[in-house]
C-alpha cells in the first residue's frame, strides 16, 4: 500500500503586505509643569492627549518589568516628590488597559486626584520638592528591510526586528489607533482575516510582560496556522 501523502497547507497571502518599522522617541517637555498637586489636577485636564499617553503607556518601556516601583510616572511623582502614598498607590492601580480611549484615562487619573483632595485638602497646595513637568514623545519612523506578505514572512519578520520595532508596532500604535488596538493585531484581522488571532495577540498583557516576551508570545499565537 502507498503512504499517504500530506499535501502542504495552501499559503494565505495578505491583501497587502505588513511593512515592519522601527522607531526612535524624542523627549519634548512641554510648557506645563506642575508644583502642588493642586497644580497637577488642574494640569491633568488640559494636557495634550500624547502626554497622558508618554506617562503612562510609553513609561511602561522602563517600569513595566519591575517588580516594586509604580507603573507610571504619575503615581511615582506624587510618591517621590509629594510624599502622597495613599494618592501614589491610588494612581499606580488605575489599570490602562481598562481603557479605549485617552480621554477616558484621563478622566480616571483627573477624578482619583480630585477625591483625594477632596478628602485631604491640606495637600492641595503643599509644595513638592521638585516640580512635575508634562512630556510627550516625538516618534521618528525609520524602515526596516523586512516586509511579510504571508504568515510565515511575517513570523520570520518578528524573529529578526528589534525591540525598538515591538514598541513601535504594539505600544506606540496604540495612540495612533486611539488605544484599541495595536499594528500587528489590525493587519491579521484586515488583511488576513484572522481576527480572533488578532485579538488574542491584542491582549497579551503589557504590564507583565517585557518586549521580548510580547515577541515570543505573538509567535507562540502564530504557531498553529504556520
């Protein structure tokens, strides 16, 4: 009797290829600064939207893999410089990936400040011992050589590209896509049609898990179609 052959898995082409990018971040200090926390609750209100995002999400680039500390630079501000570690505890536990929408985190973060002060309001005016200054990031895109028109290239491509690329695709898209999604999740789902591995690539935690770990994990969810 012949052995049965296995036929190769036809390949699933793209609709349009994913061109990996990388980028670099430029620090710009913005005009506000903040030196009492009532400052800063005031401050949280009109800040641009790509500060709440700089202090928050891209801060997860430098926190996100301790252990102790807090998750963004916010919480740790009013723990270093105000003393505040009722508010600071408050402030590390507001969970941004609760959160579609920056307008909404900032009204989260604006609002735990606020009932703080309400309940304590001595600290309201209590100068800190170095001032808060609002930053956000300008985001240099620089190509990479590497483009995927299929699963494979794209798995191929995740395994070579930088760190600095990760962040760009899965941290960094999330301003630009108003905190829904990320870039490698929307190219399964709209060129692929692979949208429940888009979504599980979606939420792989970026609190517990560093850069290198949302690599290996993207690949581990591409496994089985590869």
């Amino acid at each position: 009797m012949a052995a049965t052959q296995t036929l190769p898995r036809p390949v699933r082409w793209a609709r349009s290829p994913f061109y990996f990018n990388s980028s670099a971040q430029l620090i710009r200090i913005g005009r506000q600064r903040a030196t009492t926390l009532g400052e800063f609750a005031d401050m949280l209100q009109s800040c641009p939207d790509d500060a709440i995002f700089q202090h928050t999400f891209q801060t997860l680039r430098d926190h996100h893999y301790l252990r102790e500390g807090f998750t963004n630079d916010f919480g740790h501000w009013v723990f270093s410089a105000c003393n505040e570690v009722g508010l600071a505890e408050q402030l590390a536990a507001v969970d941004v990936r609760e959160f579609t929408s920056i307008k909404a985190l900032r009204g989260a973060l604006t609002k735990t400040v606020q009932d703080y002060l309400v309940k304590n309001p001595r600290s309201r005016e209590r100068a800190a011992f170095e001032p808060f200054y609002f930053c956000a990031s300008d985001t240099v895109v620089i190509p990479t050589p590497f483009v995927a028109r299929n699963m494979a290239e794209f798995a191929d491509g995740l395994r070579q590209i930088s760190l600095h690329s990760i962040h760009y695709h899965f941290i960094d898209a999330r301003l630009r896509l108003k905190l829904n999604s990320n870039d490698f999740s929307l190219w399964l789902e709209e060129e692929l049609d692979l949208g429940a591995l888009g979504d599980r690539v979606n939420h792989i935690d970026i609190y517990t898990s560093t850069l290198e770990d949302v690599r290996q994990r993207i690949l581990k969810i591409l496994q089985p179609v590869l």
